[in-house]
C-alpha cells in the first residue's frame, strides 16, 4: 500500500430485544432493551472496525469474526476493535481522525457521549479530539425512528505511518 492516506467507511445496525445489555462504543447504557446479536452487538465498535478494514480493503468484520462461529457468541466488541487496529498498524497506517454518527431514538445518549469518545480513542491509540460523535435521532423514520433499532455509520481517515 503506497497511499498517504485512506479513508473508510463503516455502518451497522442491530435490533432491540428483551433481556439484553445495550453496549454502545462500550458504554454500558441502563434500559429495558439491548442490541440483538452474536456477540454484544456494539454498533459503534462494529461500524468503526468495518471502516478501518474498508479502507485498506480488507473486507469486513464477519470475514474475520463469523456471525456464526461459537467463538464470538456474546463477544466483547472492544475485542474486535483492537483487532481490526492492529491489522491497520501491520499494514503500516495510524488513524488520523474518527467521525462516528450514532442513530437512537430512545433512550437519549448525551450523558454518555464523553465516556463513548474516551474508549474509543484510548482503543485507537488516538487523542480524544480526533474522534468525533453525533448522537441523532431519527425522527421517527424506519426501524430506528420507531424504536426497534440502533444504527452507527463511521467515516475514518487513516495515514501511513511507514514508507
């Protein structure tokens, strides 16, 4: 890879359900729902670890963590953060900056938006002020405005670190 710069891009989407832990960018949220899926199901960490592996084209989470494989049943998502890091500092990259888009209709998240920035640039290596995050609604549109969803889109820039 010769390329000073990349950039990535990442989404995802997990329903709401009884009797789960709502976990977003590893911030344990008090409610009555949590996000449905094969490991904790942390939007922000997966949406963040696709764009890190998109931008050096690398594929994407599930060809490394299989939504399948008993391995990652109710895995710590920080887990696959890291992993997807490391993968981009092999390839001799560093983050340059983080833009993270949070989509919650309920419940409101501003309270935990500090705690979120923080895990997230202590996982990418990263100062606080180079990882931004919106948190939005959806003003009552599709899944996530009805309530029944939580989405994340993240957009990353990385730079090389070697030649």
């Amino acid at each position: 890879m010769s390329h000073a710069f990349r950039i990535g891009y990442g989404e995802d989407i997990h329903r709401l359900g009884p009797n789960r832990k709502l976990i977003l960018a590893g911030v344990e949220i008090p409610y009555e729902l949590g996000l449905i899926g094969h490991s904790d199901a942390d939007v922000v960490f997966h949406a963040v670890s696709d764009a890190l592996l998109g931008a050096l084209a690398l594929g994407d989470i599930g060809k490394y963590f299989p939504p399948n494989d008993p391995r990652y049943e109710g895995y710590d998502s920080s887990l696959i953060l890291k992993e997807c890091y490391a993968m981009v500092q092999e390839k001799g990259y560093r983050l340059g900056n983080l833009d993270v888009a949070l989509l919650c209709e309920k419940p409101h998240l501003s309270r935990y938006s500090l705690a979120m920035r923080q895990n997230l640039a202590s996982l990418l290596s990263s100062p606080i002020e180079d990882i931004g995050l919106q948190l939005m609604t959806n003003e009552g549109l599709d899944a996530v405005g009805e309530g029944k969803a939580i989405r994340a889109t993240a957009i990353l820039l990385l730079e090389r670190t070697q030649k």
